[in-house]
C-alpha cells in the first residue's frame, strides 16, 4: 500500500475511534453479581463505582430478581441513614437507565434490611466532554423523541435526572 492510502486508513480510524469514543457507555451495576445483597458489604458497591468513571447519557443497566430486590432513588440523608420508608421513586423491576444530568444519585433496595446489608451505591456523574447534538432546524425535539419512541418507549424521571428505558415490545403492554 502506498503512503497516502496508508494515511487515509488512519485518518478514518482515528475518525471512527473518536466518534465511538463521545458514545454513552453502558454498564451493568455489580457487573456478573447483579443488583442484591453483596457478599462484601457496601463496600462491594463502593469499590464498583470507584472503579467506573460515569458520565452523563451513559446507561447503567440494574439485573435483580422481580420480588426479591427493587431499586429506589432516595436523598442523601435517607442513604446514609439507610431509611428507605419515603424514597423519591422505586422500580420493581430491572431495568436500563439513563442517567441525564450531572451529580450524585443516591439508590438503595426498600427490602427489609437489604440496604443495612449493602444494597446501597452512591453514583456521581460527571458533566460529558461535549453537548448532544440538538435536532436539526427542520427537525423538533418532540419529533425526534417519536422517531426514537418508536423503538424504545421511555418513563420519564427527568426532575430525577435520569430515565428507564423500556424495550419495544413490552410497549404494548
């Protein structure tokens, strides 16, 4: 190959690496353990989340058993108190998440001592190194989100800063 075919190569790899590099990220919190009480304590969370530099848009994807773990939001204080008689939401199913806005989101399981035990993690999310593109001119946000809602449906939490996403088919539900 010549020199310039070899330049061309590399301009478009370092133009592809670049461009999956402002992708969201995805993760599933407790990697293979899932979300459930941890064999370690809440430092197993802990060192999870040390070990992961979070973002805003990325996804945290949450795999517990229906009935036997769920996921709240709750504040600083009901975190570190472990009182999750008011959390500020609560799914009961696992799920994906995005997560909108920078900041610490505190999330714990409501289940009778779970949180004591260390279900609980403390999750920052630093600002993204560039903004999202906004629609094109011709192009409204809410017709952005129906093109997108055609293949995921979303339940809302923005004033939390973040969103469950639901696949498709269980839309029609």
């Amino acid at each position: 190959m010549g020199a310039k075919t070899m330049n061309m190569i590399l301009a478009i790899a370092v133009a592809v690496f670049m461009l999956h590099g402002t992708d969201a990220a995805e993760y599933t919190v407790g990697d293979g353990l899932g979300w459930t009480i941890p064999p370690g304590g809440a430092a197993t969370y802990a060192a999870w989340a040390a070990e992961h530099s979070l973002v805003v848009n990325d996804f945290l994807i949450f795999n517990f058993a229906v009935g036997e773990q769920d996921l709240a939001l709750v504040t600083k204080e009901d975190f570190d108190a472990c009182n999750t008689a008011e959390p500020l939401i609560v799914f009961k199913e696992p799920g994906e998440f995005q997560f909108l806005k920078e900041g610490t989101f505190y999330l714990t399981c409501t289940f009778a001592g779970h949180c004591a035990k260390g279900q609980k993690i403390a999750l920052y999310f630093a600002p993204t190194a560039s903004p999202s593109p906004a629609p094109s001119p011709s192009q409204s946000a809410d017709d952005a989100d129906e093109q997108y809602a055609a293949t995921v449906k979303f339940v809302s939490k923005k004033e939390y800063g973040f969103k469950k996403i639901i696949p498709a088919a269980i839309k029609s539900l």
